[in-house]
C-alpha cells in the first residue's frame, strides 16, 4: 500500500514569495490534515479536510494561508506571501476515519521550508 | 487551550535498558484516545501505541507500554529493552472534541546509546 505523498521535500524561497505544497493522502482516505512543525516543537494542526470540506481551519493563518481538496482526494496549501517564521515542516497526514475514532493518522515524510 | 505537555525535552538511555517517557494533558471531555507517535530522523511519523480513555487496562505492543492514569490525567510510555533503532523524537497526543483532530506535546528526544 503507498504511503502519503507529499512534494516538494525542501523549499527555500526569500521572504514575500509564495510557495505551494502538494499531498496525495493513501487511497481511501477520507480525512486529511495539514500540521506545521517547527524546529523543536510538536506537529500544530493547521486544517482539516473531510473529503472535500473543511472540518476546522481555526489555527490557519488565512490572510496569508490557503488550503483546497477540491475532489476529496490530493491537497494543496499555499503560503502567500511568506514571512520568516514560516520556517517549518509542512506535514500532510490522511486517516481512514475521524482520528480519534480510527485512532491512527498516516504521515508523509514532510516538506521542508526555509524562508532567508 | 487544552495542551499536551511533555515535561522531558531529552533523554538517554543505554542499550538493553528501559526507558520511561512522560505526558500529561488537558480535556475536558470523558471520552477520548491517546497515542504516542515516533519520528525518526529525517523520517515519517508512525504510531508506536494508542490508548482509548475509557478502557482501564494499559496498553502494550511489544517492547512499547504505557502507564495511563486518568484520573491524574497522565499518560507515560515505557519502552523496554531498548533498541538502537528506538533512537527518535517521541509525540505524545491527545484527540479533540468528537475524535477530530490531535493535540501534540512538544516531543521528547531519545538517544540509545551502544
């Protein structure tokens, strides 16, 4: 079974660029999440997708976030414009039901971003 | 805001050994699971072991364990006969309201060492 997908690994933009990250979460997965983690710290949730709906984007940061899943399969979040603390690893995560019900979420390796 | 902490930042232990890794945490809901989860260096994170709040017994996977104490609302992973392999950041996490989504503590660094 293939895993999450996520591109690109590594991003290194200047500050007020833009910059666009991909997942494709495992087949059958109805629920998808995007976490930012920064260097020493926890995974925080940015938002959560089931299917194609949002299920809680209240810690995205929307002036400058955007995320879509248009046909409840892969994802896109963008960062426009960036700013240095964006700084992180962009985890995407699927599972096949409600994390706290199927009690697992599947990891991608992560896309790395450093804003100079 | 209800937090995931994990008080530990780093630890180490020796080959062969065993190791405890501590988490406490804030709800306010009745029911709700825990995990631990590993991210191994430049690698993905997995699920080491899950723990549904409203089962008494602790759960065990192999070398993994935890300590679950609801009351005091802590939740500690015992790994025993440590491996090289083990060498990770370990999450501790906490579901949300109706399951949909996971708190994560801030992680605790261990290093085997030969």
């Amino acid at each position: 079974e293939a895993g999450v997908a996520q591109s690109p690994r590594y991003k290194i933009i200047e500050k007020r660029q833009s910059v666009a990250f991909w997942c494709n979460p495992i087949s059958g997965h109805a629920t998808l999440y995007w976490y930012q983690q920064i260097l020493g710290q926890g995974p925080k949730l940015l938002i959560q997708f089931q299917n194609n709906g949002v299920v809680d984007d209240s810690q995205l940061p929307k002036d400058r976030f955007s995320a879509e899943r248009l046909k409840g399969v892969d994802s896109t979040l963008k960062i426009q414009p960036a700013k240095l603390e964006d700084s992180a690893v962009y985890l995407c995560a699927s599972s096949s039901g409600l994390a706290g019900v199927s009690g697992e979420l599947f990891f991608g390796e992560g896309s790395r971003l450093t804003v100079l | 805001a209800q937090t995931v902490t994990q008080s530990q930042p780093e630890m180490s232990v020796q080959e062969a050994e065993t190791v405890t890794l501590s988490c406490t945490y804030d709800t306010s809901e009745n029911n709700y699971y825990l995990f631990w989860y590993k991210q191994p260096p430049s690698r993905q994170m997995i699920l080491v072991i899950r723990q549904e709040a409203y089962k008494q017994q602790n759960a065990t996977e192999n070398r993994f364990s935890v300590n679950f104490q609801k009351a005091a609302k802590s939740f500690s992973l015992k790994i025993s006969d440590s491996q090289l392999g083990d060498t990770a950041m370990y999450f501790c996490a906490r579901s949300g309201d109706a399951g949909n989504m996971l708190t994560f503590g801030g992680g605790t660094r261990l290093m085997v060492k030969p």
